[in-house]
C-alpha cells in the first residue's frame, strides 16, 4: 500500500532504500558468526573476503565493490559503507540480526541508493541472498 504523492521506497530522510528479512532456525550468536563467514560470507560479499569487519575496516571484492564498516553492535547490527564500482556515491547497508522466539531473524537494508532502479535491482540482490543462505543452511 502506498500514500498518494508518496513513491514506494523513497524516502526524505534516507533517500532510495530496499528493506528485505528472513528468518531462520538459529541462535541470534550463530546467524551471527555464519554471516561473517564463508562460506554464508561468499553469498552475500564475496568468496574470498577475508576482513574482521570492525569499525574502519575496509574491504574490495573482485567485482569492485568496496564496503567500509562504520559501526558494530555484535550479534545485533552492523553498518557500513557500499560502493558499487564506478560509482563515486556510498549507500548505506545495515545488516540486523533479530531474535525470534527460539529462530532469528536476519534484516538487509540498504539505504542511500541512487535512484528507483538500483532500489529494484539491489531488493532482487538482497532477496536472492536470503533465498541463498536459506538454502545453504538446509544444506
């Protein structure tokens, strides 16, 4: 449902954003731990990625993406920095981590996207990670 004179996923304090969550049967500490790992890590950044991801730690994956982490709640919320190549403007990704009774519940939301098609493109991407890591953990 939308507002009349609003657009869906725009917005004027965060700009273009993409909100996709899943959840699933783990501990809040270990959807934590495999998100942060490969090979969960190589779905959602990169197969080679090799970063501790603390505040100021930066990382480039062999498709040019470059994030830099810019806050650290462990085992509930992470923020960083997202820069597609070529591109000279950062969104903004935020990785939550959510108890759920006895699941959790795993949140990618991207904010500061640059317009209406990279907010399609980047819900198809992030949507595609969760069917990912879904399917991973049923192994």
């Amino acid at each position: 449902m939308s507002t009349p004179g609003k657009t869906t996923g725009h917005t004027a304090s965060q700009g273009w954003e993409i909100g996709v969550r899943r959840t699933f049967a783990l501990s809040p500490a270990a959807a934590w731990e495999t998100l942060f790992s490969q090979p969960i890590l190589g779905i959602w950044l990169d197969n080679e990625a090799n970063i501790a991801f603390q505040k100021g730690d930066t990382y480039t994956t062999a498709s040019g993406i470059t994030v830099t982490v810019t806050s650290v709640t462990e085992v509930k919320v992470i923020r960083m920095k997202w820069q597609q190549k070529g591109q000279a403007d950062t969104s903004t990704l935020q990785i939550r981590v959510i108890p759920a009774k006895d699941k959790t519940t795993i949140s990618f939301h991207h904010e500061w996207l640059a317009n209406g098609a990279e907010r399609e493109s980047m819900k198809t991407y992030w949507t595609h990670v969760l069917d990912a890591i879904g399917h991973t953990l049923k192994g």
